[in-house]
C-alpha cells in the first residue's frame, strides 16, 4: 500500500489579523488612488531601446530590480519607516533620505506624488502619523508608516509592497504591448518565491544596507525624460 504525505508550504510570518489585512489589500490594489498607473520606473525607455522586448527581458529585469535595485531599495526604506513611525525626527530623516536617493528628476517625482496621494486617501483611515507625513514624502515611506500605525505587521508590509510594485510594472509592459495578459499572470507567479524571499531578506536590514547596482536602469530612467514620444510619466 502507497502512502502518499503532503508537505505543506511553511506559514509565512505575520499579524493573522484580518482587519490588517484587508487594509493592506486595499491600499495596495491597483484600484487604490496613487496614480501609479502613471509611471513605468525606467520600463519604457528599456522598451524603446531594446532592453526590454518580450516576457524573459521583462522578468530578468524586475528580478534585477528586486536583487540590487531600486526595489531592493524601497523595502528597506519601507522597512525604516515602520520601525520609525512613532518617532517623528527618525522619521524624517528617513523620509529626506528616501527623496535624496532618487535617481533622477523623474523618480524623485514619481515616489513623492504616489506618497502623497497615498496619505490623502489613506486619511480615511486616521492615525496620528498622518500628521507626520508631509507632501514630499516618498511612498514606500509612506506605506511603511501608515501600516505600522494601523498594526500591519512588517513582514506582510513587505511582501505586499513588493508583489505590487512588480505588479504595476507588469501592467505597463502590458500596455507597451511586450508582453500579453497570460504571460503577464506567468511572470506574477514565476516571481512569487523571490517576493517572499527578498521580504525576508529585507526585514531585518537598515539603511547601512542601502546601495544600487543597476546602472543601466538608472540610466534609463534619466533619458526617459528626454524621451520624445512616450505613455508614462517616468
């Protein structure tokens, strides 16, 4: 007689509180007014240039980003933010680091203008660290915050953050026409297993652990901004 055992996938990390979690779905869904449907990071200029062409360039470079880019980045931003949130000058200096390390004029905007449509419709939920938060607040400082105060632990911040920024850069390629709709939902799943790992990996760094090595992608995003035909804001 075979005997068949199962192994079941360990519990990731988190609150187990669903008020958290419909919170954090619900500001992280694409429905959610940041205007991030505006911008493609750098994406549309790696399509105009040839960098970016079909679903294997497009998931090679949201793995890069994810790996030592401005991804990366933005975790561990996001990840200073929730630790700081009830410390107003810690969580300043964050903020003002996290709009100095914007590569280009470009995403300097992009990261303020999303941070601050966030705290405009995530008043709807108030906390005290709205308050803290002013308009030139980067997003992933933003989020960071506004989960920590409303009990959203940081590991499900993390993941959830991440799997919608890659998320919105797959719906830009999408209507760069590089990629159609069923292999958009592939490169979704085939990420899944480096979103939590890279959230993991993120938690417990600080902002000694910042640092790039995406030039190219960089570079892109600042010839975005002379680029002459383009869909994207940046």
């Amino acid at each position: 007689m075979r005997t068949t055992i199962t192994i079941m996938p360990e519990r990731p990390s988190g609150t187990g509180n669903p008020q958290s979690l419909v919170r954090l779905m619900t500001w992280l869904s694409p429905g959610f007014p940041v205007g991030g449907f505006a911008y493609s990071g750098g994406l549309e200029a790696a399509v105009a240039e040839g960098h970016v062409s079909g679903a294997d360039d497009l998931a090679i470079w949201l793995e890069t980003l994810l790996d030592a880019g401005s991804l990366r980045n933005d975790a561990i931003l996001l990840a200073e933010a929730h630790r700081a949130f009830a410390d107003a000058d810690r969580l300043a200096e964050v903020a003002a680091l996290a709009a100095a390390l914007a590569g280009s004029a470009e995403r300097y905007h992009e990261a303020v203008n999303q941070g601050d449509a966030f705290v405009a419709a995530v008043s709807a939920w108030p906390q005290p660290v709205l308050a803290l938060l002013d308009p030139s607040t980067a997003y992933s400082i933003a989020v960071g915050a506004v989960a920590a105060a409303n009990g959203v632990a940081l590991a499900d911040a993390l993941v959830a953050f991440l799997q919608a920024q890659c998320a919105q850069l797959v719906s830009a390629a999408i209507r760069l026409s590089v990629i159609g709709q069923r292999q958009a939902v592939a490169i979704l799943a085939g990420l899944e297993g480096q979103l939590i790992a890279k959230a993991q990996a993120v938690e417990p760094m600080g902002l000694e652990d910042l640092g790039s090595a995406t030039v190219l992608a960089d570079l892109l995003s600042m010839r975005h901004e002379t680029q002459y035909s383009r869909l994207f804001q940046s």
